[in-house]
C-alpha cells in the first residue's frame, strides 16, 4: 500500500515503528498532488514552498506533538497567515489574510503541514463546487460527476489521496454532503465546540469548521486538535477538552437508534434506501436497538434554513463592497457606482442570488412574514429533535438524498439543488453534531453515505456508533477508481 492510501493513525503507528520517515510522507503527497491534480482540481493554492518551509522548521524545532510534520489541506473559506484566502471568490482573489484562523493556531501548534487551500463553492454557497470563480472540482470516483459541496475540494482532495485529510465549513451539509459524495467521513460538530474565529462568515448562526478524514478514528484525531472554547469568539461554548479517541469502543449494545420516517419519502433515491436498510439491519445485528420515529418538522426545515442562511448571507456580505478591501472595480464616476460594479463584477451569480434572497426576507414589511416566522420554526425543529432525543442516543437519517450526479446536470436548477440538502440542513439549524459514514456503492460505483446525528456536545456517541459500523464493514476500503 502507498503511503497516500494510509490513515493518519496508520501513519503515525508506521512512524512510532520507524517503518517509515515524515520525509517520505510529505514527499508521498507532494507526488500525489503534482499526479493527479490536474485530474481532479482541488485545490485553489498549491503551497509546496511554503510546506517545504514548515517542515523544515518542525525538523529544526523541538515540537513533541505526535502530529508534527503531518499533512494537512484547508477549506480555503478559513483564514491562513500570509497564504491567499479567496473564498473562490473574484471579490477575494488576490485576499492574503494578516492572520491566522483559531483552528489554524491549533493545527500550526501541532508543527501539521500546510499542503494547500482547497476549492470550494464561492463563500460556501453551493452543493457542488461548481460555483467556484476558479475552477470545478471534479470527483475521484468518476471525474464527469461533482464532488458535493460547498466543501467540494476538502472531500475530493482526501478521496484522491492528495491530503491525509483536511478541514472544510458545514452550514447546511457542506461537509457532510460531500463526505458522502466522495466516500469518506466528514463529521459536523456541535454549533459552538469548534471556535468559528478567522471562518469567513456565511450565515453565522449556522457555519461550523468540521473534518473531512478517511475514516472515523482520524476524525476523533483531528477533532481533539481543532475543539475547545476560544476568547475570540462569542459563540464559543465553554466545554472542558475530551479525548475523542476514547470513545471509539466497538461496541453499540443497548444503543437507541432512532430512523426518522419523513427522510425515507419522496425525494430519496432508491439505492439510496436500499444501503440505509443495510445499515439499519448491521446494527441491529450489533446489539442496537433501531425503532422508526417522527420528526414531523422536517418538511419546514429546508424552507427555514435558506431563509435563514440567505438573510445572514446578506448581512454578513455587506462588508465587501469595494472599499475597505477585496475586488474593486475600475468602472466607476462616483462611490455608487463603487458599490454597484463592485459587488456586480466581484460576486458570482449563486451569490447573488443569495443575497437577493436575504434583503428580500429582511426587508420592511417581508421580516415578519418570512425571517421572524423562520426563526420561530428554527425552535420548533429544536424541540423536535430534544423531544426525539429523550428516547433515542442518536438519529439515523441518509446523508443525501441520491449519490453524486453528473457536472453541469443541476446548474441551472437552484431549486433542485437546494433539496438536495434534505437530509443535512436540519442537524445545523438545531445546532447539533453529525457525521457521514460511507456505507455502500450503487449501481454506477458511486459512493452512498448515511448520517448520525447526536445530541448537542454528543460528539464521543455519534463517533463510537460511527467508528463500530465501520469496523464490522468494508466499505472504508473502497477506493476511487478515476472514471472518465
């Protein structure tokens, strides 16, 4: 096996037997990026000097950190010291942050390797990664299909082996989605365990900085170094450090599952349904127990979430109008004007369309109507899954609703996009953690994910329930096959 293909566990116990050197690890990605990138476009910026450069300087220091000299790809929505964050966005094209992210801090702490920034729907406003001002990514599985989204380039890049594994946002499944689109485990954590500071905003209610990893134990790896409450952040919740990697037991007796009936209806795809039957059986065969259940508001949630996530998009987007920084136009007379060419020229059309959205439901005589009443739906999907919760330890649900579809099929229906975060938007708007678990293929070879949704902070429940799955089934062994 390539030193690619490993986990970062299976890394990390090849150099604690000095089977293998960090030198060679680096280089095994490096080589893997300048291989197939070209292929699969993940990446926004390509930093080999500058990871040459950290490297070095990890060998020359004296960090004890068992992370150290370990690899690393970031979604390019988070901010990097000295390194573009563009948001694949013309407005932030040429955008070098004058600091670091909080999670950044964490991972720059643990002496990880920046490999690159990588690709994603421009400010996290998409399902496809199709929406990025710079390139599309495509997905390794087969490269005429998307890769999912907004987290599009986080998920391909761990699939293809170019990262060990990387950092994306989820404001609605936008590291779930993908995770399943490209068969890997992307874990969402609880609104407020991850510090948001140095993420640039979309909808700030909803964003939260997650992993994308090949398989669940990296996942509690890199989830205890990136978790903890941060000054810098107001929504930072004021949680004491756990060991995530503690809670990965192999064991699910006396688990409650419960599987709500309204993600099995219309709208789910039939292989779909016929991997989560699989899952249902696996692990009831494991000593859970797994009941049908209701959560009668979910037919409201992807109504409630893009009213939501667009209004805060408006708002949060007000900032790049052309003069404190960011794309500028040079058609201009007058500061009107300014603002106008500016925000015309710099943003995309799914942007936008978002921010239309947003001062449309903000707006006076629309906010009650609309953005209030969202709100108060946003409670009500709250109480549902607390009302759910009192029975069951975790919720079983698709992760989306079909598998990856071919690029360019769904562009130019945002409506047809924006149902297919079904499944995911819900967890986010109640505020609450989940994680995607590859489970099966379909017909085509393309990779089916389900989601485990816990209680707020459950974050050690949803890993373990994830972590037994997936060691009593083969499906993390599955590989992309390259397809054109």
């Amino acid at each position: 096996m390539e030193i690619y293909e490993l986990t970062v566990h299976e890394l990390l116990e090849k150099l604690y037997k000095k089977e293998i050197t960090k030198e060679e690890i680096l280089t095994s990605y490096q080589n893997r990026i300048n291989e197939k990138e070209k292929d699969v476009q993940a990446f926004v910026t390509i930093t080999e000097e500058e990871a040459k450069e950290q490297f070095k300087k990890v060998q020359e220091g004296n960090n004890t950190s068992k992370l150290a000299g370990i690899p690393i790809g970031i979604k390019d929505n988070i901010c990097t010291k000295g390194i573009k964050t563009t948001c694949a966005s013309k407005m932030l094209e040429n955008f070098v942050s004058p600091y670091d992210a909080t999670v950044m801090d964490k991972i720059n702490a643990e002496g990880m390797v920046t490999l690159g920034k990588l690709n994603m729907d421009e400010f996290a406003m998409g399902g496809s990664t199709e929406h990025s001002y710079f390139k599309k990514t495509k997905n390794p599985w087969n490269l005429n299909k998307v890769p999912g989204g907004s987290s599009g380039g986080s998920a391909a890049a761990v699939a293809a082996g170019m990262v060990p594994w990387a950092l994306g946002s989820d404001t609605g499944g936008s590291i779930r989605q993908p995770a399943s689109f490209c068969g890997i485990v992307g874990l969402k954590p609880t609104y407020g365990l991850v510090s948001r500071f140095g993420l640039v905003a979309f909808a700030s209610s909803l964003d939260q900085i997650g992993t994308l990893t090949k398989d669940v134990e990296d996942s509690a790896l890199l989830l205890n170094v990136i978790a903890g409450h941060d000054e810098k952040d107001s929504t930072s919740a004021a949680k004491e450090k756990e060991d995530y990697t503690k809670a990965l037991k192999n064991d699910v007796k006396g688990l409650k599952i419960g599987v709500p009936k309204e993600y099995f209806g219309e709208g789910i795809n039939e292989e779909v349904k016929a991997s989560i039957e699989k899952v249902i059986e696996k692990y009831r065969e494991l000593g859970a127990t797994v009941e049908e259940c209701s959560l009668d508001v979910a037919d409201y949630a992807l109504a409630t979430y893009y009213i939501i996530a667009c209004a805060e998009a408006s708002s949060n987007l007000g900032r790049f109008d052309g003069i404190r920084y960011g794309y500028r136009t040079k058609n201009y007379e007058n500061l009107k004007d300014i603002y106008r060419n500016s925000r015309s020229e710099g943003f995309g059309a799914e942007v936008k369309r978002r921010i239309i959205l947003g001062t449309y439901v903000l707006s006076s005589g629309y906010y009650d109507a609309y953005y209030k009443k969202a709100q108060q739906v946003r409670t009500l999907v709250k109480n549902e899954f607390a009302r759910n919760f009192e029975k069951y330890d975790v919720i079983l649900t698709p992760t989306a609703s079909n598998v990856a579809f071919d690029i360019g099929s769904k562009i130019n229906d945002p409506l047809e996009m924006y149902l297919a975060d079904l499944c995911t938007v819900p967890v986010n708007i109640a505020g609450l953690p989940g994680i995607s678990v590859p489970c099966g293929l379909n017909s085509e070879k393309m990779p089916i994910g389900f989601q485990l949704i816990g209680k707020p902070f459950a974050e050690s429940t949803i890993l373990n329930a994830a972590y037994t799955y997936e060691q009593n089934t083969d499906f993390k062994k599955n590989k992309p096959e390259f397809k054109n």
